[in-house]
C-alpha cells in the first residue's frame, strides 16, 4: 500500500525459495499430465470436426434411420447401425434425435450436430460433455464400456425448453 | 480537514489531507469513487436478490421460480454481477489506486465521468431489454440465440465505458509520476492495480470484437456469424475479465493486510514477478472454455490451457504464499513469536477488514482455485464442461473470494472516503465469516451436483415434462439443498454487509477518520524489515510454510481424484 524503497529486488528468503520450487515443479507436473493422458489414457478430447450444413447432416441422420431403423419409442425412432459405423445424433430445440442402440465394447463415430442454436451433449450418468454447434460436425469416437439405458441431457442454454431436452442411448450387452 | 488548492498547468485540483493516514485526497476523485462505489453496491442488491430466487428454484425441493423467469433471471443475475457489481467497482478502485494512493490527482474528471455515463447507461438498456423479453440468452449471449439489438449495444456501450476508464487510470498514474506525487517506487497495491488494468485493456477490445458483429448480425445486417468464432472472441474477453477480478482482488488483498496488521510484502520482487506472469499467460486459459468444442485440436488445447495457464497458476501460488507470509511475519515482528501459528491466534480476527482478507483467500484458493485448475485441465473439463461444477467454482472465485475482499476494503472506505463513522459494528464484525460460510456451501453444493452430472443453468432436474425421465439420486437433491441452505446463510451474509453500508453512508455521523481500522487498535507500522530483523530465525513465515504445503497436499488429492474418475468412465477419442 506505500511505496518501497528505492531498491526493492532483493534475494529471497529460505522458504520463499522453497516453496517457489515446489510450486513450480508442481505446475510442471500438470502440465505434463495432460501429454501423458494423451498417449497413455482411455479418455481424450476428440479432435475430429467437420463442416456441415444442418441440410447435409439432416441428410445423414435421415438416411442412417432409414437403413438401420429398429424401433419406436414416443415417436422417436430407434437405430442399431452396426458397429464401428458412423451414428449420427443431431441436435435442435429441444430433442435429441433419434434413440441409439449400441453394444458394449464396439467403438462408434458419434457425429453431434445442432440444426438451430448450440447445445450441450450430456451423457449421464457417465457424466461426458461435448459442446454442439450448427455448422460443426463434431466426431466423437466412443466405446461404451457399460451397459444399460444412458440419457442425454442438453447442458447448454438453448432456449426457454431447455430442461425438455433428454435424449437416449440405450447400450446391450 | 486540510483543503488546498494546487494548480498545475490550468488543472486546478482540490485536496484534502486525510487525518488518519495523512494521503492527499482530490476531491474530484473522490466524487468519483463514491458514485462508482455507490452504483456497484445497488447493482449487487438487485443481483443478490435475483440471487436468491435463482437458488430457491434450482434447490429442487422449493423449485420457486416459472422457467421463464427463472432464464430471464439467470441472464440478469450473471449480468449485473459479473459485469456490472464487480467492473464499477472495480473502476472506483482503480480511481482510487491511481489518485489517493499515489496523493496524485485525478487528471480528467469530466471524461471520468463521461465513461461513468455510459457504463450507467450501458448496463441500465441491457438490464431494461432483458426484463422486456425476448432477450434471454445469458450473459454469454452465444450466437445464434438471438437477443434484441439493444442487449448488445448496451454491453458495447458498458464496455467502452470501462476502457475509458481504464485508460484515465493510467494517465493518472504517469501523470503523478511526471508531477512528482510520490517518492520511490510505485506501491505493489497500484502495480496490482496497473496489472489488472493492462489485463482489461486487451480483455475489453475482444469483448469489441465479439460484440460489435453481433450486433450489426442482430440488424440483419450480416446473415452469418460463426457460433465457434463468436466463443472464441466471447471468452477471449470472458475469460481474462475474471482475471482483471483476479489482479484486482490480489491488490485489494494486500491492502487490507496492510490496513488490519501493516502487513507489507516480503519481497517485492517476488510478489511483482507474480503479477507479471498474469499479464503475460493468464489470458491463453481463456481457451479453457473451449476444452470440448469442435474445432481446435489437442494440441491448441493443450497449449493454451496448460504451458502458459500453469504459470499463470504460479502465479497464484506465489500470492498464497506471499500474503499469508506478509501477515504472519508482520504479527510476528509485533510480538507474538511462538511457535508455529500463534500469531494466527492472536491475530484481529474481530476486525471486519482481516476477516473479510483471510476467509476471502481460503474460498477463493482452497475452493475455487483447486477446482478452477482441475476442470481447466483438457480431458477432465469433460467431466465438467456446463454441469454446475463450473458455477460451484466461480462461486468460490469471484463470490465468495473476490466479492468478499471487495466488502472487506468497502468497511473502510466508509471513514476514508465517505467519512461517515461506521455503524453497526457489531454486523461488520461477523459479516465476513457468514457469508463466506454461505457461499462455501454454495458452491460445495453445486460441485457436489455438478459432479453427479447435474447440468447448470438448468430449470429441472427432474424432466418431469420431458419425454423420458433420468433417475435422480438422493444425493443430488441433497446437493441442491445444502446449495440452498448455503444460498440463505450467504444472503443474510449479504444483508448484513448492506445495512451496515447503507446505513453508515446515510445516517452515520460525518466525521474525520481518526484510524485506519475499525474495531481493534491500529496496527503498530514497522515498515519494511531491516537486515537484521530478516535474518532473524524467529521473524520467518514458517507458519505459513507449514499451511501451504497442507494446501498443496488437498489440491493434489482432489486433482488426482478427478483422472481417477475420468479414467473410468466410456473410452472415448
Ligand atoms: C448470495 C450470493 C449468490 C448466490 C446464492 C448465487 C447463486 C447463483 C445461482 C443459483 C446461479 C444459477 C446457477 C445455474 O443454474 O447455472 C448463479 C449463477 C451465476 N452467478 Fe451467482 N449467486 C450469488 C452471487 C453472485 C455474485 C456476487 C456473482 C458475481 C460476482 C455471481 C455470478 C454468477 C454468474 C456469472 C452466474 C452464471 C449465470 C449464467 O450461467 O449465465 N453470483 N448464481
Ligand atoms: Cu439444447
Ligand atoms: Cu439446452
């Protein structure tokens, strides 16, 4: 709050310089976590996106429902697409569309794309968060390791039917 | 009081010299901080308020609020605190560091308060068009959800407000160099003060860039605005606005370690090297915010978020260690050398100023900081990403640490500035540790329900009026209730600060400050430390040594937790 002296740059003490080196070592460590992860983890931030005009990825959606269509529930159609295919789950205020069938264990390529505003992919209760974007076409390459009935929340503000918007992936064995 | 008149090249400035501390204080200036002041308190009753509502309707059991009003509410609450209760606040301290600090004057009054003006009538529009409706898009107003034209103007308005301001800061502060105003260095509190200012020179022309377009996108005069280009220029100025918040409330820190205990910095190399490694990586963790977006690659993210935040985060770590140390040194040069911590037990805890400094840097650090670097870590924000864990983190942040430091430096503007005697002491004596409890819990409750998936900003975790229902667990509605319980604790907490504000302000006697704290004796002033008194084994922070090292020990356990519980969810790439 008052000016120092003239000349303040002095060494530090003991246990400044301690714990300076403590903290930076402990910065360093974060950081290299996050490499490790990449190389060494299971979970990593997809990278793969796309340009799609929500035309194009209306297309897609409607051609995979149309060939791997298997069901029905509340008037929204269920698809088995095979594994290791591409699955597409488009987002608009307030759905998600339409239901998907996966098994456990086979990897897909989720592509999430919105046809309005953007939204937020929230599986629960795996608790995984993508963010969708009209105009992205955002890959997320997914092995479910669990099976039973997933929800897909909508996490970012899309309106006032925001907290309508659950979706559902339902994972066999 | 001392009035003079000092005349320097057609300025005719007015001064009066404060009794307790003896600092020049320009009249000019000094109107200005108490409208800045006054405008930031009114702006955090009605967003407290609006506080309240919004807790008691996520709080599931009460579930108050329509969803309408509930959104509506949402986007005013993250507006007028965020922006409006913290920035005017903000700029009566920058008013203040660059004028009665440094006994300089204030250099343009009449442009102060022109900018004043606009930020007025910046927030006011912004805050009328969104109570009209048809404007609900939270403060974040992510394109395309689209809001009426004036919500943006007003947010362009407000923010070159804030820039003008930002610029008299500076102009202030080389003026008073060039005129000579004060001897030495400039004090760490205005470096602080010069920091946060760079910060939000840089952090406003971004927040230019996002919403000029978006405002001319609103006319219908561009057809298309990118929504990934918009997040990245939204947080570019979103991001480093909450480390303007972070600089500032640091510099407030120190000032209220050394007002409560004449606490001075140990070193001041050290501590300035900490502001500068704000300026130079603190706005790459903007990024952060687009940890899970489509677009960027891991290596971007990786980057931003990490090489340069983390030193960003050294930073911090420097200040936690710092200020502690700079209290307990100062506490143990007035006597109370034993052991390990008894200076923390004779310290004042009963002053409003201290309190208000030591419970504002545990939440802020402890709960805030330890959270803020976990969820910004890349894989683990997708844990993370929009589910209440980021609202329970800036709780801690800008709530419970910067907000709270703000009320405590408030407490003693009241004799310093406004020279009115401080009523209701007793309040002010037990306000810091209410509501810093109370926001504790909120955000202790919203990482809790954050952590089981709960999403924020969010009308219903139930989906009873959806097409499928998620179960709920228990423990989520117990979350919500101890954010909801936690929400009324910190709203009394508020309360209090309130009254004890309002009503010195408007009926406490007008008097001269005759001390600079408030409740206990001044602290006795040492100054910095001789040679000698630094190689004294007695005189070392060990204290904090030990506190530190405990803290670095939790913050390890709750980061390493966090890839625990990543690594076993759904393999995903
Ligand atoms: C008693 C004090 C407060 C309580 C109980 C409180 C409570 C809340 C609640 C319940 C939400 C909605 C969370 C959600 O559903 O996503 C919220 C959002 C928010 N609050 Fe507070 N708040 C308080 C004070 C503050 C202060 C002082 C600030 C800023 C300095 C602040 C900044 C925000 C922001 C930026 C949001 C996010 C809005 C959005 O998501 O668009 N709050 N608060
Ligand atoms: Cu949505
Ligand atoms: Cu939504």
């Amino acid at each position: 709050m008052i000016a120092p002296p003239r000349v303040w740059w002095k060494p530090l003490g003991q246990l400044e310089r301690s714990w300076l080196l403590i903290g930076l070592v402990w910065c360093i460590f974060l950081t290299a976590m996050m490499p490790i992860w990449f190389f060494l983890g299971r979970q990593n931030v997809p990278a793969t996106t796309y340009r799609a005009t929500p035309e194009q990825f209306q297309a897609q959606v409607n051609a995979m429902i149309e060939q791997y269509k298997v069901g029905e529930e509340r008037g929204f159609p269920i698809v088995e697409p095979p594994p290791g295919s591409d699955v597409f789950i488009q987002a608009r205020m307030w759905q998600w569309y339409p239901i998907v069938k996966l098994k456990k264990g086979e990897t897909y390529r989720l592509h999430l794309s919105s046809l309005d505003v953007q939204h937020g992919f929230s599986l629960q209760p795996m608790n995984l968060n993508f963010m969708v974007l009209p105009g992205y076409d955002y890959v997320v390459t997914i092995t479910p390791t669990t099976a039973g009935e997933f929800y897909v929340v909508c996490n970012e503000y899309c309106g006032v039917g925001h907290h309508l918007m659950i979706g559902k992936i339902i994972v066999t064995e | 009081m001392a009035v003079t008149s000092i005349a320097r090249e057609r300025e005719h400035a007015i001064f009066r010299t404060c009794s307790a501390t003896g600092l020049k204080v320009d009249l000019a200036a000094e109107r200005l901080i108490i409208a800045n002041a006054v405008v930031a308190v009114v702006m955090l009753l009605i967003g407290g308020i609006i506080a309240l509502l919004l807790a008691l309707t996520r709080w599931q059991a009460i579930h108050l609020l329509n969803p309408v009003w509930f959104y509506r509410l949402t986007t005013i609450h993250g507006i007028d605190m965020l922006v409006a209760w913290i920035v005017f606040f903000e700029v009566a301290g920058l008013y203040f560091g660059s004028t009665v600090l440094l006994n300089a004057r204030m250099v343009k009054p009449s442009i102060a308060w022109f900018a004043f003006v606009l930020m007025l009538v910046g927030g006011l529009m912004v805050n009328v068009v969104v109570l009209m409706g048809g404007s609900d898009v939270m403060f974040t107003a992510y394109v395309p959800l689209k809001a009426h034209p004036l919500f943006y103007l007003g947010y362009i308005l407000f923010a070159v407000g804030a820039l003008i301001a930002v610029a008299l800061f500076f102009v202030n502060v080389v003026v008073a160099k060039a005129e000579g105003r004060y001897e030495g260095s400039m004090p760490l509190v205005v470096f602080g003060l010069a920091t946060a200012g760079i910060i939000a020179t840089y952090t406003l022309l971004s927040g230019a860039l996002a919403f000029v377009p978006a405002f001319f996108w609103s006319l219908g005069l561009v057809d298309n605005y990118d929504p990934g280009f918009f997040r990245n220029f939204f947080w570019s100025f979103g991001h480093p606005a909450q480390q303007i918040n972070l600089a500032a409330m640091v510099a407030v820190w120190y000032a209220l370690a050394f007002l409560t205990v004449g606490a001075v910095p140990l070193n001041e190399k050290l501590s300035r090297l900490a502001f500068i490694l704000y300026i130079f990586f603190i706005n790459l963790g903007s990024a952060h915010h687009l940890l899970v977006d489509p677009g960027p690659s891991f290596a971007w993210k990786a980057t931003n978020t990490s090489y340069a935040m983390y030193l960003a985060v050294l930073g911090s770590m420097i200040h936690a260690f710092s200020i502690p140390a700079a209290l307990e040194v100062a506490l143990r040069r007035q006597g109370h050398k034993r052991g390990l911590l008894e200076w923390l037990r004779k310290a004042p805890w009963r002053e409003p100023g201290f309190a208000a400094l030591v419970v504002s840097m545990f939440v802020f650090g402890w709960i805030g900081g330890v959270t803020g670097v976990t969820i910004g870590t890349e894989q683990i924000n997708m844990l993370a990403h929009n589910t209440l864990r980021i609202p329970g983190h800036f709780h801690a942040t800008v709530v419970g640490g910067t907000t709270l430091a703000f009320m405590g430096l408030t407490y003693y503007l009241i004799p310093l500035i406004f020279r009115r005697e401080l009523k209701l002491k007793k309040l002010a004596i037990w306000q810091p540790y209410v509501y810093g409890l109370g926001m504790a819990l909120v955000s202790v409750g919203m990482i809790a329900a954050g952590l089981q998936g709960v999403s924020r900003r969010h009308w219903d975790v139930t989906f009873t009026q959806a097409p499928f229902q998620s179960p709920v667990p228990g423990t989520v509605h117990l979350a919500l209730a101890v954010m909801g319980i936690g929400a009324i604790i910190a709203i009394i907490g508020g309360t209090m600060f309130l009254l004890v504000v309002l009503s010195s302000v408007f009926t406490g006697k007008r008097q001269e400050a005759t001390s600079v704290t408030l409740v206990v004796d001044p602290p006795p002033f040492l100054g910095y430390m001789s040679e000698k008194e630094e190689k004294d084994a007695q005189l070392q922070p060990r204290g904090t040594f030990v506190i530190v090292l405990v803290f670095l020990m939790f913050f390890a356990a709750y980061y390493l937790s966090n890839w625990w519980l990543l690594g076993r969810t759904w393999m995903v790439r």
